[in-house]
C-alpha cells in the first residue's frame, strides 16, 4: 500500500505538505516533553534548539507551499505586447 502511495505522492506540494506535517509533528512533541527538560541542563538547551528549530522550519514549509500556490495562481502564459498608456 505504502508503494502505491508513494508514486501518488510525488507533486512538489504534497511533498512539501508532508515535510511541514513532520515539522510540526515533531515542533509539538518537543512542545510537550519541554517540562521534563527542566531536570537536566543539556536536555533543557537541546529541547530549546529543538523548538527552535522545528518552528523555523515549519515556517519556511509553509512560506514554500505559499509561494507554490502564488505561482499556480498568477501563471501567464503570454505576456500582453501592445500595452497602450
């Protein structure tokens, strides 16, 4: 099933749809063990980088599915060539 799937999944927005789930997936499970973080320095500093990291991510997956969306939208395809001002 997963390889049938796999061929359907090969668009540039589902793949990037899937990179921003994970980042957000993994952006909340940092969110939820960051109070366990507090016993330990090292793991309290790496749960930061974490958050940090997943949170920036998810937000350059999401400006990508934006930009995406923005070129399917505004696609021209032919420039008009007598403009009159």
């Amino acid at each position: 099933m997963l390889g049938w799937l796999r061929g359907k999944l090969r668009s540039e927005r589902t793949v990037i749809q899937i990179n921003l789930s994970f980042a957000l997936m993994f952006f909340h499970i940092s969110a939820l063990v960051h109070d366990a973080a507090y016993a330990n320095a090292k793991s309290c500093e790496f749960i930061a980088i974490s958050i940090h990291y997943f949170m920036l991510a998810s937000g350059k997956y999401n400006s990508f599915v934006i930009a995406l969306q923005a070129k399917k939208c505004y696609r021209v395809s032919k420039l008009p060539t007598d403009l009159r001002f």
